[in-house]
C-alpha cells in the first residue's frame, strides 16, 4: 500500500466514524439522508436551519470509484417514474444505509434494469449457506 492509499484510508476512517455495512450491486438498500433546509425569515432578519432525515429505499445499480471517492448508485421506482441517486459511501450527508434484501446477480453494473418494469425489473433473492440462523 503506497502512501496515497494510506492517506486515502485515514481520511475515510476520519469522515465517517460508522461502520458501513458491505453491499454490492442487486441488493436492496434503504439509505438515510441528512437534508438540510435553509431559509430566511424577514421579520426577525434570520436563517433558519433546519435538519431532517429523508429515506431512499432501491436497488443498487453498482459501486464507482474506491477508497474517499467510492460512490453507488440507487434506482427506485417513484409513481410509475424511474429515479436514480448517486450517494458518496464516505459522506456524512449519508447518515445510515440498511440493506433489506441481497440480490442475486451476476454482473457488477446492471445497467439494463433502466429499460425493465414489472416482473423482468424483479431480481432473486440470494440464499447465503452457512448463515448464523442456520445453526439453531
């Protein structure tokens, strides 16, 4: 590992003090966004900030990039509309992400769900072996 890697490394560990969970493309995710609101009130001649937590629920298209600049994207269907989210792993705008189901694929990038509605959009649900459930 050279130096820029090490830097790399203590910078992601600096900027987000959660532990993400591991998540690849096909699973289904629910990601909880920090959205801030500004506004300004003219009666008392102040910026009002306000904080609110926005969730995300969709599958994941694929992972760009590695290390402080590793992104994913999220695809979900809005009121029969497709809609696409690209979320920083390392952002502290992304306050939590929860993984609901692991989807089973053999691709890194599913890029051909764009073109999918319905039944053909659908993706299996993976059945992990050895799973702690299992045992009792």
């Amino acid at each position: 590992m050279n130096l820029l890697q090490q830097l790399e490394a203590e910078q992601a560990l600096a900027v987000t003090k959660k532990k993400r969970p591991d998540f690849g493309p096909g699973d289904t995710v629910k990601v909880n966004v920090k959205v801030v609101e500004e506004s300004y009130d003219e009666k008392t001649k102040q910026t009002k900030r306000r904080e609110r937590i926005q969730a995300f629920e969709g599958v994941v298209l694929g992972r760009q990039g590695q290390g402080v600049n590793e992104n994913f994207t999220v695809r979900k269907i809005s009121y029969g509309e497709g809609v696409e989210r690209v979320f920083p792993v390392c952002s502290p705008l992304v306050d939590s992400v929860d993984v609901l189901r692991r989807g089973r694929v053999r691709r890194a990038k599913l890029y051909y769900l764009k073109g999918r509605t319905g039944k053909s959009a659908r993706i299996t649900e993976r059945q992990d072996r050895g799973s702690d459930n299992s045992a009792e």
